[in-house]
C-alpha cells in the first residue's frame, strides 16, 4: 500500500441499482476530517458504470477521473457476490487497458472495494493484496490506515469512544455466549377476536401484546434475491410459509425490488430488478396476504403515483401502516421518477388517503438525512415536521422509527439523546385522536459480517434501544428486528427468527439486570440530559422560526422550501446538487459521537441561529 500524499483527490462510485452502499457517505467524511478532498459519482457515472463494457461508457468514467484529477478510486457494491466480483473485473480490466494506474504513467494510485465478505474475499483471491477490500466492521481508524491515510492526518477524537458502549457490548458478549436466547420461545399473540383476519390492525396487537407478554411487537423486513421473477416469487411465498409457522414475527415487511417500487404495475421489458422480491400485480400482493398468515403485512411505498397504489395495497394485502419519506425516494436519491416536490405533492395526497384508511403513518424519514451527513438536529427536525403534518392531516396514529448507530460511529449516549428529544417532541402532540407509537431499529451499516460479532451488536442494541425510555415498562412498541447476518449475507427465516430471538431475550434479560441495578442506563447523566434538552430545546425554536417565515409551511411547497432554503443539511447529497445547493452547502462534523454542522473552524453552530441567518432573522 503506498501511502496518500499531500493533495491526492478520492473518487468513489456507488452501483446504479444498488441502495445499500450509503456507507460511501460516511467514509467521505472520514477521508474530508483527514484533510483530503473527495468526489462522489453523479447519476451519468453511475449509469456508465452499471454498463461498462460500452466504449461511449468506459470513456465517461476516464474523463470523470481525468478532469477531477483523482489518484485514489473507491467503488461499493452489496448486492450478489458473483455480480461484484464480475462489477469490479471489469473496471479493473478498461483501466488497465486505458493505462489509467500509475505504474502506467496513470493518475490512479489505488483502488479500493467494499461490499459484503464473499464479495471482498472473491476480490482478494483474484487479486491477491493488491487492492485494500472493506467488509464494513472496520472501525473509523482501521478504515483510514486500511486506505492508505498517514496517521499523523487522522483526528485524536477517531479513536475515543464511549464507556457506556463499551458496557453494553460487554452485557451482549456474555448474553450471546451463555446460548441461552436459542431457548427464547415465541409469545403468544391470539389473544384477542380479530388475530390474524382481515380486520386485524397493528394497534389491536400492539394493546393486546401489551396486556398478556409486556413486549414490543416485532417486524423483519425480508424478501429472497433471485433473477428469475417466477422463482423468487415462489421463494418469497415459502419464507412467509415457514416465518407465520415459527411464529416469532408480528410484522412481516416485504422486500420488494426497486423496480416493484418504481414500476408497479407497467411492463417491465428488460429493466433490472434490483434485488428483492419482484411484485407487479394485485395478484400477487393477495398470494403474499394470503402465505403470511397470521402476520401482518406491509410493504414500501411506490415511488410513482404514490395515493393510488397506496389503495391497492389497503385492498391486498391489509397494510399493517403506511410509510412515506416525504423529501425522499425520488430524483434526489436515484430512487424513483419525482421531482422532491412532485414527489411531496403525492406524500400529501397519500396523506390524505391515509388518514380515511385510519391506519398509522411512519415518517420514513430522518435517517435518509443521516445518510447524506445530516446533523442530529435535522434528523430530529424532519421527523417532528412531519408528526405534526400527520396529525394536521387527521392521521390517528403515528409510528415514530428511530434507526440507531447512523452513521454507525455514532455514540450509544447521542442516540438516547436523538431519539428522547423526538419522542418528547411527538408525545407533546398527543390526544384523544392522535397517538404515538415507537418502533426504534439497528443501523443499515451497522452489523459485522462477522456472525459471531454481529450477534453481540444485535444484543448490544437492544440494550440501546430499552434505554431511550428506561422509564416505560411497556416500551417500545414495535421493534423492527435487523438480521444480524445482513452485512454477510442474505436474511433468510433461520436467520430471521434467531434474530429475534436475540432480541426477545437481550430485552427481557437487560431489563433483569437493570431492576436488579447491575447495569447503569444513565437515568441520571448529566451529559445525555444536557443533549436532549438542547436537541428538544432547538428543533423548537427551528419551528417557530420556520412558521414565522414561510407561509403555508405545512404544504408540499412549504415543504420544499425548508429543504431547498438548506435548513437541512445534506452535504453528501447525491443527484440535484443544482437544486439544492444551500443545503450541500454546510459543512457537518462527528464530534463526540454526535453530528453538527460546523464552521470553518470545525467549531458547532447553534441551530436556530443558523437557521435565523438563513431567513435573516438576526
């Protein structure tokens, strides 16, 4: 590995249709702190580069790397194996050919790959050492040396890390390895007239569970990677099979492809799935509601003509809740057809259509910020938006996800921080016609692929996750259970039910441990209520401000504008640039485990006095 030196230029390249590759967020940050400036591939690069073998195609990406004079070149694929191992070949092979590497006469001094273990390890074989391969359990530090980084250039807070996640990893360590949880048995659920029929709701289990097990309710999102349409279908239907006859799993979210997503309902010719379960009709929605019995079912939101497939799900499979991400899953993100404020028009119509239904929203929001370098205060601030939208919009119910360890070097205590400001936040907008559920959920990046290592994280926060209301005996309500194999491998129903069984008795245990005062869960921490009012305290006032500037706030243009205004920070933003440049415009640091945007001093700003700067509120 040669060494970066000074003004060496990162370029990183994420696959077209691939959405699991935000970590390339995080490590551009990491790279920045050190000193070092890096360029993410817009859309025409991606697109080149999911056709590579195309001379117009290969030429592009030459160019892209020539005329931003990048010596270091990072690409990340998590999807098959076989196809990453393939993906990455054929960059390897035009550069060669292109005499691009430096031994060459060429600007690229390294290349980098991370995808999931079998991807990392086809790599490695092929190519022996010659080019550093990422897992994603490295830990901040291992990462930059792994890239070549100077030590003098890495940041002293990199390597500090906080004493209560430390202690939870040690409660975990000890759970995993006693193997008590394989004993863990499902509770039981039928306890009440409408279980598992048409006209159960996820409200009447999350009471009845409540009454009989005193546990949250549980849902996995799950769906087999097949090419062929027909077999991943049949696959599909058979997990659901064999997870309803476990019966560990309330909640069964469905893992349909970005092409089901993007495309329901049109002919879809040769266009790649994407992985995931391929859904295309109302048929086959009613053959998934009919295997998944007793569970519940839902499923993503259509990124097109969102109001009237929302219908269609009600009509099929009985959408336990309904999920929007608003500002997302659109242009913005390379995830669907919309504009971000087409797309907004649609949510609020979706809105409208929901609250008829009197089903539960999920603002399936705060953590898209968090991917693109968003601060602690937005990913509050866009959920808390979003509560009040729904009860504005009559929605009865609110489901308030919290995805934890986001980015993944985020500090255990600012996670209780985040998530106790927003549901203090929620709870506030609470009566007799809108009420608040809590469904906090593992990071998308957080596990190791490592299975031995991923157990402890699962069972680590699940400890993380009791602690945001230490005092409700009956929270949370939901969990959304994130397989620990994730980042090596497919979840498939072994996998799924071993991993709520981890969850199920890392919870019971902790709580246990905790009566018994064996465990401190920071109930008087100086340093975590000291963050939670000041996150409480600002997304406050950020409202009022809000209100006070910008008519309408709470329509989709008043939406847009909060976004395009940059009220939100998204300096890793991917497509729109253009559109929303004063939002790319901030600059964020992780400091002390926590996200905020800093000035050219890396020194915090305080929020609401950013925000007042913006509207020249001073």
């Amino acid at each position: 590995m040669v060494e970066v030196t000074e003004n060496e230029i990162f370029g990183f390249i994420r696959p077209e249709i691939d959405a699991h590759t935000l970590g390339i967020s995080t490590v551009s940050k990491l790279v920045e702190d050190c000193g070092y400036r890096v360029i993410i591939a817009d859309a025409t690069i991606v697109a080149a580069m999911a056709q590579i073998s195309k001379l117009d195609n290969i030429s592009l990406i030459i160019k892209w790397i020539r005329d931003h004079l990048i010596t270091r070149l990072g690409l990340s694929f998590r999807l098959d194996p076989e196809q990453a191992q393939i993906y990455f070949g054929k960059l390897h092979y035009h550069l060669l050919n292109a005499s691009m590497f430096w031994q060459q006469g060429g600007p690229i001094k390294q290349i980098y790959f991370a995808g999931l273990m079998e991807s990392c390890l086809y790599i490695k074989q092929e190519y022996s050492d010659r080019f550093p391969v990422f897992f994603g359990d490295e830990t901040q530090f291992e990462t930059l040396v792994r890239m070549g980084i100077p030590r003098s250039r890495i940041p002293v807070s990199i390597v500090e890390q906080s004493k209560y996640d430390i202690d939870r990893l040690s409660f975990a360590e000890s759970l995993i390895k006693s193997g008590n949880y394989k004993l863990f048995q499902p509770p039981y659920r039928a306890g009440y007239t409408d279980y598992g029929t048409d006209k159960d709701t996820v409200v009447k289990r999350i009471i009845s569970n409540k009454i009989k097990n005193n546990t949250p309710i549980i849902r996995a999102h799950a769906g087999p990677y097949n090419r062929n349409y027909e077999e991943a279908k049949k696959e599909f239907l058979s997990w659901l099979h064999s997870l309803s006859k476990a019966g560990y799993l309330d909640v069964i979210s469905i893992g349909s492809s970005q092409l089901s997503q993007s495309n329901f309902g049109s002919e879809w010719g040769d266009k790649p799935n994407g992985g995931g379960v391929p859904i295309n009709s109302e048929k086959d929605l009613y053959n998934i509601w009919q295997a998944s019995r007793p569970m519940l079912v839902r499923t993503y939101s259509a990124t097109r003509n969102v109001p009237q497939v929302a219908q269609i799900f009600e009509n099929t499979i009985r959408m336990a809740w309904h999920a929007l991400s608003l500002w997302w899953f659109n242009k913005i993100d390379g995830r669907g057809p919309n504009g971000v404020l087409e797309n907004l028009q649609e949510h609020f119509s979706a809105l409208d259509y929901i609250a008829k239904t009197g089903k539960p929203f999920e603002p399936n929001i705060p953590h898209h910020f968090s991917f693109r370098g968003g601060d602690d205060y937005s990913y509050v601030l866009s959920a808390y938006l979003a509560a009040i939208l729904a009860k504005k919009k009559g929605i009865p119910y609110i489901i308030i996800q919290t995805m934890l360890n986001t980015p993944k070097y985020t500090w255990g205590i600012q996670d209780l921080a985040k998530s106790r400001a927003l549901l203090k936040l929620v709870r506030e907008l609470e009566n007799q016609s809108f009420k608040v559920f809590h469904q906090p959920r593992a990071g998308l990046d957080y596990f190791s692929p490592d299975l031995d290592k991923a157990k402890i994280q699962l069972a680590a926060v699940t400890a993380l996750m009791d602690d945001i209301e230490p005092n409700n005996p009956k929270g949370p309500d939901i969990i959304h259970v994130v397989s620990y194999c994730e980042a090596r491998h497919l979840a498939t129903p072994d996998y799924i039910n071993e991993s709520i069984q981890i969850t199920l008795d890392s919870l019971t245990t902790y709580r246990e441990q905790k009566r018994l005062e064996l465990v401190d869960y920071l109930n008087k921490n100086y340093e975590l209520e000291e963050r939670t009012t000041d996150l409480y305290r600002e997304v406050k006032n950020i409202v009022s401000i809000l209100e006070k500037h910008i008519p309408n706030l709470y329509t989709p243009h008043g939406f847009y504008e909060v976004f395009r205004k940059g009220v939100f920070p998204t300096p890793y933003l991917w497509e729109c640039k253009d559109e929303f440049k004063e939002a790319i415009g901030w600059k964020t640091n992780i400091i002390n485990g926590a996200v905020n945007v800093v000035d050219e001093n890396n020194m915090p700003i305080i929020p609401s006095a950013r925000v007042r700067r913006i509207f020249n509120d001073i």
